[in-house]
C-alpha cells in the first residue's frame, strides 16, 4: 500500500480550505496567521497533523493502518474533518 505524504504547508492549506478561508485570504495573511487560524479549527499545528497522518499510514499494527490507495484527497478530507470535529467534544 503505497504511503501517501503531505507536507506542512499542504496540511496547512487544506486545512484551511476545508474550514472555509479561502486561497486568497490565506496568501494575504502571513504563515504564523494562517497557523494561528489552523490550531483555532483543529486544535494543534499542521505538523503534528502531518506526523498523525504518516503514522497512520506506516502503523505497525495492521488494524489502525488507514487505506490510502483509493482516493487519497478524500482520505485526507475525511482525516482533517474527524479531528476538527473532536476538538468540539
């Protein structure tokens, strides 16, 4: 299965995308802003989101593995919206 890996800033943009501020908005504002912005939706840096999202990937423990190999983006979609969503809980 092949590892799909995102980079910070991608993890950043889509992020954000996804919570509504759009391309333009982001490129206006500087990095720090933007992460700022980000840690307020999902609770922590893009980084570690980034790291989450490798680990659960390579997991040694075949059950918490995630597929990626159909439709990433969707996998990467629904991964942003669950941890946005247990901020809340």
């Amino acid at each position: 299965m092949p590892v799909i890996l995102y980079t910070t800033d991608q993890i950043l943009s889509r992020g954000l995308l996804l919570a509504g501020m759009v391309l333009e908005r982001q490129r206006k504002q500087n990095r720090d802003a933007n992460i700022e912005d980000f840690k307020a939706v999902y609770g922590m840096h893009p980084l570690v989101l980034e790291t989450i999202w490798e680990e659960l990937q390579t997991a040694t423990i075949l059950s918490a593995r995630i597929d990626t190999s159909k439709k990433r983006a969707i996998h990467l979609k629904n991964f942003l919206r669950a941890k946005q969503f247990f901020i809340f809980l």
